[in-house]
C-alpha cells in the first residue's frame, strides 16, 4: 500500500474506504488468476496421483509374468514344528519321511571355582594348553580361552565362576580340566554332553547337533523337543509356489481395483461454476476427460472372461445379487476356482502372462510418457500465470498510487477552495460593519 494517507477532512468523504474498494474490484483479476493456479496445481497431484495407482497395477501386471512367480520351489512340512523343523537351503529330495525324537543331543558344560595364583600356570584340557600369567583374574583366563581359535571350549563368568562350555556337540565333546590349584570344578553344574537320539523311518539313528543334515538328502531338520508321537515330515516335488501365484494375483485385483476407483472417482467429480474457494476451484477437475476415458475402456476391454480362473467381476448386472463393484467393473478372486486353476499350472501360467502383458501395454505409456507430458503443460501454464500475477501485481500497485495522489489533490483542491471561501466571508462581513 502507498504510504500517502488520506484523511477526507476537506471533503467529508471517507476516501480511504473509497480507494480500498476501488482495489478489491481491481483485484479480482489477480483472485481469479490465483483460482487458476490452484486449479492447474490440483491438475498436476492429479496426475501424479494417477501415475502412481497405474505404476503399482503395471508393477503388479508385470508380476503376474514375472519368471519369478512361476519358478519351481519345494515346499517343506513338519505336521509338528514346535517339536521338529524342517527347512532346505536348496533342493531337498521328495518325499515324506517320519521321525520319532527320544532324546535331544546336549552340549558339555562345566563350571569351575577359580584360584589366583601369584606364579605362572597352565590351563590343559585335553590336547590344549594354556599359559595363564601370574595374578590372572577369572575374567582374564576366560578371555585368554575364547582369544584361542584352538581352544576346545568358550568361556564365561557367571556368577563369579568359570563356566566352559564345549565346541563340540554331543557325547564327543565332553572335556575335563586340569590346572589345578587355579580352577576346582562344581559338580553342582556340572553337565555331560550326550548324543541326540531319534527313529527316522523306525531306523534307529544317533547325531551329535540337534540340527541334522544328513537324516534327508538336501534337508536341514532341527530337534526342538522330545516326541510322544510320530511326525510326519514332508518335502514336495518341485513345483510353483501356489500361495505364491495367489498373493501375485490378490496383488493384481488389489491394485487393478485401486486405479479403477481412482479414475472413476476423477471422471464422476462434478465441477463447480464460478469457483470462489480452492475447494470449490479444484473440484471436477477431470470430468469426462479424455486420457482418463480412454485407460478405464482400455482396461476393463484387456481383462476378458477369466470367471474359469477365479477371476471376475462378480455378479452380472442383472443378476438377483446386485453388485455396486460389479457394476464399476472392479474384480474379484474366487479362492476356489484359483486353487481348482493351479492344479494345470502351465495353462494358468500362459493365462496369467497374457492378461499382466495387455494390462501393462495399456496402463505404461499412461503412467509415463503421456502423464509427463501433460504435466508438462501444467508447468508452462504455470509459469505463465506466475508472469501474470507479477505484471497485476505491478499494475495494481500502480492503480493505487494514481488513485492516492488524485484522492489527494482532490482534497488538496477542497482544502484551498474552502480556505479562500472562509477569507472571502471575514472580508464581506468586514465591508458591513464599516
């Protein structure tokens, strides 16, 4: 605003309030090139928008086809496997097998109270020795073991003693200790190390680790407890992972449906008339509009009859059940006629492959080319009403300077005339009483 006041003392007339909405007239071309920012803003988070839910249903398209999804895997079972675990880091050799556990296998451990001793000693446990340095602590011989990568044992202290534990599983690897006057063991914790002990088939077999790869060619089984029942171990033959077929296909209908109730909502969004508030500017921003029409025809058309898949819009129109879903064209799974469908996996597979390849040739040059090139146009038109905006600006504050300065020499004009008028009167009052 110009720093020239006007006061209206001359005139009477409150000539500020009267400049001030000279102005706001002025400024609706501004208000109204601002609308329009704010419109062609909307416009372009539209259009990221849209991109983002065609990008997710092309990437879920392209899943469908992805070598990946189809790739032969085994899958493992235990009908226990709280008790014992199966797992393969690889390809394990079909078939179904049944362990009984009798025994776990149990790691030697021994715990020793410990001496200082003002002279040099050695530490023996079986073939390895140790030198300990005269006034070694506990905690210093148990970091001199563990620093060994020989020694034969891990060390701890615990509870003020010294705790070795072996490497080595099982009844093999049971030790014993001797540097005495330095370590006494405490036959209180003290704890053998025994062999796991289990029937694999009704084969009676032993193993050192609870962890056995060598029960099941290719096969890791973990012994997690003992067995008061047989269980019954699994390995499939290699083929497609169907759960893994099916979560690619949710994720498919699931982003499919997303980008059909976006641009659905974007096409039915009534415009408002005459906007005069972002809100009402920014709605209806994408009615009817051509892009949009186009990529939901072309996407319903490319899905084709998939019902014998498990693939559907659901109930017919017409039909006793309505379906609002349905009647938008979004889909639906049916679980048991997708599982029914995996039985032949290469015939779904060439289905599948199909439908991700013409769902990802619509929906990819929407996504990328053609949402970039409008966004595009929305920058330039951007820029456009910004140099506007600054020239509106430039001619408003020019408006207002003219409009001040007249104000002001109006009441300059006033002040002089009423001045001279005053002046006149004493002088004509003066010539009547002489």
């Amino acid at each position: 605003m110009s720093p020239l006041s006007l006061s209206g003392l001359a005139s009477g007339i409150d000539t500020e309030s009267i400049v001030t909405q000279l102005m706001a007239v002025e400024g609706q071309a501004k208000t109204r090139l601002q609308l329009a920012d704010t419109r062609a803003n909307a416009r372009a988070t539209g259009l990221r928008e849209l991109a983002t839910k065609l990008g997710a249903l092309r990437d879920a398209a392209n899943g469908l086809k992805s070598t990946t999804t189809w790739s032969d895997v085994q899958q493992l079972a235990s009908s226990d496997p709280a008790r014992v675990a199966i797992r393969t880091p690889g390809a394990a050799a079909p078939g179904a097998r049944v362990i009984e556990v009798t025994a776990l296998a149990v790691t030697a451990q021994h715990a020793f109270n410990y001496t200082s001793s003002a002279s040099p000693q050695t530490l023996t446990i079986g073939s390895f020795s140790l030198a300990v340095d005269p006034d070694s602590t506990v905690s210093t011989l148990a970091s001199a073991i563990n620093d060994r990568e020989d020694s034969p044992v891990s060390a701890v202290v615990a509870g003020g003693k010294l705790v070795l534990t072996s490497r080595t599983g099982g009844a093999g690897g049971d030790f014993t200790v001797d540097a005495s006057p330095l370590v006494a063991e405490d036959p209180v914790y003290a704890r053998a190390g025994s062999d796991a002990a289990y029937l694999l088939d009704g084969v009676p077999k032993t193993a050192s680790s609870n962890v056995i790869t060598d029960a099941i060619l290719g096969a890791e089984i973990t012994l997690k407890a003992t067995t008061t029942a047989p269980i019954s171990l699994t390995v499939s033959d290699p083929a497609p992972d169907t759960e893994g077929v099916k979560a690619k296909v949710t994720a498919f209908v699931t982003a499919y449906n997303a980008a059909v109730d976006f641009v659905r909502g974007k096409l039915s969004e009534e415009k408002v008339k005459n906007p005069t508030t972002t809100t009402e500017a920014t709605k209806g921003l994408f009615r009817s509009d051509t892009m949009l029409t186009s990529v939901l025809s072309s996407m319903r058309s490319q899905i084709g009859d998939l019902s014998s898949y498990g693939i559907s819009t659901g109930a017919a129109s017409g039909s006793a059940t309505f379906s609002s879903d349905a009647v938008a064209g979004k889909l639906k799974i049916d679980d048991a006629k997708l599982t029914a469908a995996l039985a032949d996996p290469d015939a779904l597979r060439t289905v599948l492959d199909g439908l991700g390849q013409r769902l990802s040739d619509v929906v990819t040059p929407v996504a990328g080319a053609r949402v970039t090139e409008r966004l595009e146009g929305v920058t330039a038109e951007r820029r456009q009403i910004a140099d506007a905006i600054t020239r509106t600006d430039v001619r408003l504050a020019s408006k207002e300077q003219r409009l001040r300065a007249q104000f002001a020499a109006m009441e300059s004009a006033l002040a002089a005339s009423q001045a001279a008028q005053t002046q006149l009167a004493a002088q004509l009052g003066g010539l009547s009483y002489g």
